[in-house]
C-alpha cells in the first residue's frame, strides 16, 4: 500500500500511545483467544474483529503514517481489548512470544508478482516458519487475497510448511463461510466483481 505522509503523524501516535506497544505481552490471566493481523492496513479489519468477538486483538503494521489511522479508528471507538505494533513481519519473533496466538490474520498482503521477489510475500515459508513459533499448538491462520496467483503460491507454500488447509474457497463471500469483518481491500475489490480467496490452515499433527 502507498501511503502519502501524513501530516502530524508522530503527534497523532503520541495522543494515541496507550494503544501501541513495543512487544505483545498477553496478561496471565488473559482467557480470551489471542488474535494477531500482520499488515493490518487502516486497520478496519482489526477494529471490527475486536469489537465484534470476545477477544485479545494485536494488529501490527510496517507503516506508521498507515497504521495510525487504524490506531485513531481503535482509540476512537474505547476499544480495551486491541494493540498495534509498529513492526514487520520479519521481526515478528522479536516482538511476540512463542506459543501465543490462537488466530493469526493475513489479510491482502501485497502479492509481489515478479517471481524474483517471491521471498516477499507474507505467505513464504521462511515466515510461515516464524508463524509456526508464535503460534499456539492448536493455532491457525486465516488467508484471505483477492489475488489468484498469490492465493496458488500460498496453498503450496502451506502445504509444503506441513499446514493442512481448510475453509478453502475461491468465492468467500458466496461460500457462507463465517467473515467475521471486512477490510478495506476487501470492500474495494468486491466492490468491482473480484471474488475473494479464503483458506485457513493448521498444523498437522
Ligand atoms: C495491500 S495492503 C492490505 C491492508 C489491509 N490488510 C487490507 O486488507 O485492507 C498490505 C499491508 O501490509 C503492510 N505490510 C507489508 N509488508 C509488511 C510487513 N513485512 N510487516 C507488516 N506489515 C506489512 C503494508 O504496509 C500494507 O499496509
């Protein structure tokens, strides 16, 4: 995603800063499901998951003038249960402990599609690796892409991860699988006709 600077930006963070955090750290007794969005964009997605469902919400983004609208629109609303992380997914095993997230959401990552930067892309697995540590043992992840030629990439790059893949379909929204909130991609490709492509995946056991 392009984002032009935003103006006031660092000031903007600041008013919301008891929303964002260094490093995830989920309370001992937290009994909620643990859900982490990496690239969670203006952060839609994010807000209305932690609003709609009983659960601890982290949103990480690499963009600040991106991800600070997606804090406003958290801090907003007086959401308690959802945090943002400036961050990238490549430094996700610094910033969040192993063995911790229930649910974690890869929502239209860029598809990078010269094959050349196939290392890229969210749904390699060098970082299905690293989401294989932060995971819970009974974990998952949740794809979704409106890009056919990723969403292909990926089924392969999970499997060949030893995930095993279900809620597949290539019509999310026709599918009558639960989605749980739209993104703001999301809304702007179904808009225009595009159908949407929707896996989850587990690790075998
Ligand atoms: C195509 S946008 C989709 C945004 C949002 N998920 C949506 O569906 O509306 C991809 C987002 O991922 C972010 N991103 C790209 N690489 C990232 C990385 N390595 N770690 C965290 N976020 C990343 C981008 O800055 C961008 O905001």
């Amino acid at each position: 995603m392009r984002a032009r600077k935003k103006k006031n930006c660092d000031a903007r963070l600041e008013r919301c800063s008891d929303y964002i955090i260094d490093k995830i750290v989920v309370p001992p007794e937290n009994d909620k499901p643990v859900f982490l969005e990496i690239g969670c964009g203006k952060g839609r997605f994010a807000v209305e998951t932690a609003e709609k469902e009983s659960c601890l919400f982290f949103a990480v983004e690499i963009m600040k003038d991106i991800i600070v609208m997606a804090i406003e629109k958290g801090a907003k609303r007086g959401l308690d249960n959802i945090k943002y992380k400036i961050g990238s997914a490549d430094d996700i095993l610094e910033f969040c402990p192993e063995n911790c997230v229930d649910t974690l959401f890869l929502n239209f990552c860029d598809p990078w599609p010269k094959k050349r930067n196939a290392k890229r892309r969210l749904t390699y697995r060098a970082y299905l690796e690293k989401y294989k540590k932060i995971l819970k043992k009974d974990g998952i992840i949740a794809f979704k892409t409106d890009n056919y030629p990723l969403f292909t990439f990926s089924v392969e790059e999970f499997k060949e991860s030893g995930f095993e893949i279900y809620d597949y379909t290539e019509n999310l929204h026709e599918s009558g699988i639960y989605n749980v909130a739209m993104t703001e991609y999301e809304e702007r490709f179904s808009q225009m006709g595009q159908p949407i492509y929707h896996l989850k995946a587990r690790m075998k056991n």
